[in-house]
C-alpha cells in the first residue's frame, strides 16, 4: 500500500513539471512536523485517543515515505526539515511493540534513501 501511494506520488511530480517540486516536499515536511509536535509534547498528546494517536503516527511514517521518495536527497539527509530521529523516537516512545515493528519497517524498507552513503550513521543507528 505504501510503495503504491509513493508510486503514485511520485508518478504525479514527474509529470506536473509546471508544478515545482518544493511545493510538495514542504506541504510533507509541515505535515511531519506537527504530527511530531503534537505526538511529542504531552498536552496535545493526552488530547488525542489512542485511535487517532495511532493515526498521527501512521500518517506521519506515511509522510515520510513520499517524502523520501520525492525529495531528491531524500529525508535521512542532514539538509532535511525532517527531524527523522525525532519521528522514530515518537514511534519507539508512543508505539506498542507491534505498531513500532511495522512502523519502522515501513521506514526502513519502503524508503528509498536510508541506506545511500551519504545518510549520516547516527540516524542509521536509529533503525538497527
């Protein structure tokens, strides 16, 4: 589902060229940074029910991903407006065992720049 979508995504960005790149990549990067913000900070995490907690990380993780896949240096790089260790500490902190072994597999195997050289190893550590 999740390759179809980043597919899908980026299908859609190749052939609106008129539509610059940025525009995407931001409206993602803003996305992830609230979802993180809201999930991180106590007060607007008790607000939430665990459904829609659930969500929020989900959709997150899911921002990521097109993310990856749109931007051309991706979302590990130290250029990124992506806090990446900070979204997966939200995972291992809020998740349950199960939802944190699908949500980093999800990063880890449906991105597409984890392993490029130039990901920092401080942010590969994270995924070990």
């Amino acid at each position: 589902m999740l390759h179809s979508l980043a597919k899908a995504t980026t299908e859609f960005v190749e052939n609106h060229p008129d539509l610059p790149t940025s525009n995407t990549t931001e409206t993602l990067a803003v996305v992830i940074q609230i979802f993180h913000h809201n999930l991180q900070n106590k007060e607007f995490y008790e607000r939430f029910s665990d459904h829609d907690r659930d969500l929020l990380m989900r959709v997150m993780v899911g921002a990521v991903v097109l993310y990856d896949h749109i931007d051309s240096n991706g979302a590990f790089t130290r250029q990124s407006p992506i806090d990446i260790r900070g979204v997966v500490d939200v995972i291992k902190l809020h998740g349950n065992e199960q939802q944190i072994n699908q949500l980093m597999n999800a990063l880890r195997y449906t991105t597409k720049h984890l392993n490029d050289a130039d990901t920092p190893k401080s942010i590969k550590a994270h995924f070990v």
